[in-house]
C-alpha cells in the first residue's frame, strides 16, 4: 500500500525501485520522507534507492511494516507531511 496524508492505493506486487515510488515523489510538496515497511522482517532499503529519493530531497526510514504502520500514526498525529510505502506480511 502507498500512502499519504491525502489518499491510499493500492501497491501490488512492490519493487523497491525509484520507479516504484514515482507517485510519492509527484506529490507537491514532496514527503520529507517516506516510511518504508519491509513486510514481516526488517530489511534495508536498497542503496540506489535511498540515492534516488534523497536527490529529490525525500529521505527514507526502513522497518518492518507494523514499526512503520505505528510510526505512520505518531508522526501524522504530529501534522509530519510524510508518506509511507508498505509491503504486506
């Protein structure tokens, strides 16, 4: 699922590539960052990602997808402008 303060869609079958994040980088403005749920497990956000993301000023945080569902809801309740790209369990 990709989300953002204003709508959701679906994500099927997600790639963490650049081109997999396109809708969240045409937002305007961009996210500060994007909380990246990896699934059930931690894993890194690949490095060409991050580069890819951060040449367009949008930083990305990795976790686990409920780390990153949780962190969704505390950083939104703080009125973060941020978006969230999760994989499923």
């Amino acid at each position: 699922m990709l989300l953002t303060p204003e709508w959701a869609a679906d994500w099927p079958a997600p790639a963490a590539t650049p081109a997999a994040f396109a809708p969240l980088l045409a937002l305007d403005p961009v996210p500060e960052f994007v909380l990246l749920g990896t699934g059930a497990a931690m894993a890194f956000a690949d490095r060409a990602l991050v580069e890819a993301l951060e040449a367009q000023g949008v930083g990305i945080e990795a976790m686990d997808s409920r780390a990153a569902a949780r962190a969704w809801g505390v950083l939104r309740g703080e009125g973060r402008w941020i978006a969230a790209a999760l994989m499923p369990l």
